[in-house]
C-alpha cells in the first residue's frame, strides 16, 4: 500500500516538474540569460543598421542614439547603390520556384521508382542515395564548366540545377515515407481507370504532404541561404542576397558598412519570419529526420 | 499496376534525371577523370596519372596545413556543441515554464545563411578586439575561436532539437522505476538517459563533424583565410586553388576527389554505427 501511495506521489511530481523551486528558479533564469545571449548578435545587426556607417566598425555595441541615429537611411543607400532590391527578388523568385520544383518534380519520381521495382529504379536510387554524402566541392568546378556551356547562368537554368542537387536528399526522403503507405489505394485508383498521373495527383501527393512539407522547408532553407552555388552559376546582373553580401566586402577598397548592416538585416528578416510561422513543421521535420537517420 | 506505370517514365524520372545528370551525375565522373589530367579548360585534357595528387602536398603544405586547422577545429566544435546541446536538451525536458520560446530562440540561428551568419560574427569579435588595438586577422587564434564560437551559435540549437527527440522517446516507466529503486537525479542522467540516446549522440556526433569538415561559408566571410592563409580550411583551400591559381584547377579537382573520400568514410562509419546499434536493440 505504502509502494503504491509512493508511486502515484512520483507521479505526480513527473506531471508537474522534475525539478525542485530552487532548481526551476536557476534553470530558468539561466536560460533567461542563455536567450538574451542567443538573441544579442541578430540585435546588434539589427541597431547598427540605423546607426550611420562611421560608427559601426568602430563602436558596434553603442546604442543609436542623437547624431549615430540615421534612420533608414542605410536602408535607402544600399539600395539605390548595390543592387539590393534586385538581389531580393532573385532570391525570392530562384527560392520559390526551385523549391515547388522540387517538390513537385522529386515526389513523382520517387513515387516511381519505389513502386516500379527494375534494375533501373534499384540503381537510380543508390544514385540519388550516394549523391547525399558527395560535398559541393567535388563537383563545383565541372558543374560550373558544364552549366556555362549549357547557357544555364541565369535563374531559370539554376533552378534546374537546384533540383539536380536537391534531388538526393528530397528523393530520399519521399521514398523512405512511400514505402510505409500501403499500394492498395493506389491499386484501387487505378482499377477505377485512373492514370497513373491522376493515381499520383489525386491519391498519393495528398498522402505526401506531411513529408512534402518538410521537403520544402529543408530545400527553402537551403536555397535561401546559398552561396557558393549561384556565385559559380549566376552572373552578376542576377545575383542573390548572400552574393550581393559578399560582393560588398569584395569589391571596394574600404566597406560601406551601413550597407552591409542593410543587408544583413534584409537577408535575416524574410527567413526568421518563415521560421516563426512555419515553426511546428520546421522542427517537426529535423526531429522526424534524424530518426530515420 | 506496374506495367500500365511503366511507360510514364519520361513523365516521372526524366526531368528530375536530366537535372540530376547535368547538376552531378556527369560533373562528378568528369570531376573524377579531370583529376587525373593537367587542364584549363575542361575540354582540353592531359592525362598525368597521380601527378596532381602529388603536387597537393608537395608544391607548399597549405593542403595538409587546412587538414590540420579543419581537423582541430571539428574535433573542438563537435565536443563543445554536443555538450552545450544535450545540457540544453535535458533543461528543456524538465518542463519550465517557457520552454517553447527558449527552443525557438536557441533554433534560430540555424536558419541564417553562413555569409551573413560570419559577417555578423566578425562585426562583432572586431567590435571586442578593436578596443585591444586587434582584429580578427590579426591572429589565428582570433579566427580559430571566432570560427568556433560562430558555428557554436548556429549548431547548438540544432543538435537540441535532436536530443530533445532522443530523450523524449524514453519510456518514462523506465525513470519512475529507476525512482523508486532510490535513484538520484545523477544516477539516472548517467545510467539511463546517456545509454538511452545513444543513437542521438552518435547522429549529432557526426552530423556536426561532416558540417564542420564541409565548412565553406563561414569561413569564407569570417576570415577569408587571413592571416596568410593560416585560418583556411579545407572546402576553402580547395575552392583558392581551382580560382585563384592559374594552371592548379587540376590540383584542385585532385584534393577535391580526396576530399569527397575523407567525408564519404565518415559517412560510412556512421552508417556501421548506427547500423549495429539497431541490431543491438
């Protein structure tokens, strides 16, 4: 009896906190603090973008305040003078269309060669599988080479190119997820006199979805953030936000840091407000990622 | 249902398969072949046998000193992030109050690009070291640890949500028996939850070795290699020697054949880990 009475106390201590007062109050202070540590350089980019460009270098941690306090004049300047709007729109446009690209392109094909079973299917697979473990840098210099002889530098033909390299991991990935659902629906779509694309349209890209999500999240973070690929790819009348960043620092004698303050801010805030509205999903999918491992 | 299947191929794997092609499968036989040849342009090739892989450490040691500085730097990162992020996973599962919004700070730097993620590092170490009369390239030092206290900043929040999963996929019967045979807090850190997310560590394990030896942007935009080369890594050291030397591009497709090889072991011993774990359970 008194076992049992001493059970049921532990579990109600596992409902509400492991953890006694004393205890709960450091771990949260302590990640309190851990936070504010977290959130201070997205802060300081963010206050010395309004800062006027003299007083950056030197004094990064002052506040903006009285004659430092510039305004969005910064904003303005890197804009009229590097590009910046252009890069923005680059970005956005070779971000969305590479990612439902993607999406749509990587989910057929594993569709395919998970339920058409050749030597073909077996061997593309293994293919898309290894491609994972190969880094950028084995295949850069022949890529570069080839997507020039191809005309493919602009950012309609990078688009190909992103689905090229994003087709490892998303095939992976929609495969590993199409093998669990069962081949019965699919069968009976196609009894019923389905096509095979109206099967996969209709039948199986809703069951996907989950996974198609997650796919796009990986891929979007990924494209957005790229840099070494559209720097070798892309001339520089289409360049994105990371390669105008980078540009900034190369070409000029001394940096206009205002501007590279802009930038920075303008290549955070579109990501950080896909983060947060996409949060569940976005850390549903590393977690779900890593187990299947 | 697979033979009325079979014909859609054009429709299904052609498009992902001429990208796939264009972007990898061919670069990457080329990239192989190349390096064994001396070139300038990729049509025009001259087959020299190991000579490329020779001239990567004989022509200066920058090669092996990248390996050096990257190896040192993976192994400093990998113990510091995993440590940090599983300290951090195991508070986070302790059920405070304000949980959620702690993960979603830690998570978010994650989500930057490498370039910006090191302009914003250096702006604010030079900040530090600008009242010392320093900078960032005034020192190896300096970039060595900037590099690691920025890939600290955009991994832990990752590694975090990993072991969160792992820990919490441990039974909960398991830490209440543990209880009532008299375990303390302690105890049961060490004698249940580390053997229980095992398989959490050994995926963090690695996942924060390859993205440290793949390192490219961060390093690229923290120092650009300066001092004198000395804070190069790897992906760096491979990238100045295809663009900044004429004549080198096939000493530098032949260290990034052995390049490829270093991460490809050790995403095959990852693979036997995680694999013989499996069994194990």
């Amino acid at each position: 009896m008194s076992r049992l009475n001493k059970k049921i106390k532990i579990n109600a201590n596992v409902n509400n906190c492991e953890l006694s007062k004393p205890a709960r109050v450091t771990g949260t202070t302590f990640l309190t603090i851990l936070t504010i540590l977290f959130l201070f350089p997205i802060a300081i980019v963010l206050l010395n973008s309004v800062k006027g460009k003299f007083y950056i270098a030197s004094t990064p941690f002052a506040l903006p305040t009285g004659e430092i306090f510039v305004g969005i004049t910064n904003y303005v300047e890197g804009f009229r003078k590097t590009g910046l709007l252009q890069a923005t729109g680059w970005s956005f446009f070779i971000t969305i269309f590479s990612v439902l690209c993607i999406v749509l392109l990587t989910s057929m094909t594993a569709w395919y060669i998970t339920r058409v079973k050749s030597k073909l299917t077996t061997n593309l697979y293994y293919m898309f599988v290894f491609s994972m473990i190969v880094p950028f840098q084995m295949v850069m210099f022949t890529m570069s080479k080839i997507t020039n002889m191809l005309h493919l530098d602009n950012p309609i033909g990078i688009i190909l190119i992103y689905v090229g390299f994003g087709s490892g991991l998303s095939v992976f990935t929609f495969a590993g997820f199409i093998k669990s659902i069962p081949i019965a629906m699919e069968e009976a779509a196609m009894m019923d006199g389905c096509s095979p694309i109206q099967t996969f349209f209709y039948v199986v890209f809703p069951i996907l979805r989950p996974t198609a999500i997650t796919v796009a999240i990986l891929n979007t973070m990924w494209v957005w953030n790229d840099y070494l690929l559209p720097s070798l790819v892309l001339s520089n009348k289409y360049s994105t936000i990371p390669m105008a960043v980078q540009s900034l620092k190369g070409s000029y004698g001394s940096i206009d840091m205002g501007a590279m303050m802009a930038m920075l801010v303008v290549a955070i805030v579109p990501i950080v407000i896909f983060y947060l509205t996409c949060q569940k999903y976005i850390i549903k999918g590393i977690a779900s990622g890593a187990v299947k491992g | 249902m697979q033979k009325s299947m079979k014909k859609y191929f054009p429709i299904f794997v052609l498009p992902t398969l001429i990208a796939f092609a264009i972007a990898f499968l061919i670069p990457f036989v080329m990239g192989f072949y190349l390096s064994f040849t001396k070139f300038t342009t990729v049509t025009d090739s001259k087959w020299v046998g190991f000579e490329n892989y020779i001239k990567a450490f004989t022509v200066n040691t920058e090669f092996l000193d990248a390996f050096l500085f990257t190896a040192k730097f993976a192994v400093v990162s990998v113990v510091t992030i995993n440590v940090f992020a599983f300290g951090l996973a195991f508070l986070l599962t302790k059920g405070l109050k304000g949980t959620n919004l702690f993960r979603t700070v830690f998570f978010m730097p994650n989500l930057i690009g490498g370039i910006v993620l090191g302009y914003i590092w250096q702006l604010i170490i030079n900040g530090v070291l600008f009242k010392f009369g320093y900078d960032i390239t005034f020192d190896a030092k300096f970039g060595f640890w900037g590099l690691v206290i920025l890939m600290n900043w955009q991994l832990i929040g990752y590694m975090m949500i990993l072991y969160i999963a792992g820990i919490q996929n441990i039974p909960g019967e398991l830490i209440e028996a543990a209880k009532i045979d008299g375990a303390n807090g302690r105890q049961i850190l060490r004698k249940i939850t580390i053997p229980m997310v095992m398989p959490s560590i050994t995926i963090c394990t690695f996942l924060t070795l390859t993205n440290s030896f793949k390192l490219f942007d961060q390093n690229l935009a923290l120092t650009g290699g300066m001092p004198a080369k000395q804070t190069s890594m790897l992906a760096l050291d491979i990238y100045w020697t295809f663009y900044n030397r004429v004549g080198f591009e096939g000493v530098g497709q032949a260290k990034a054949v052995m390049f490829f090889v270093l991460v490809a072991v050790l995403a095959l011993i990852q693979l036997r880990i995680t694999r013989s774990k499996e069994v194990e359970q």
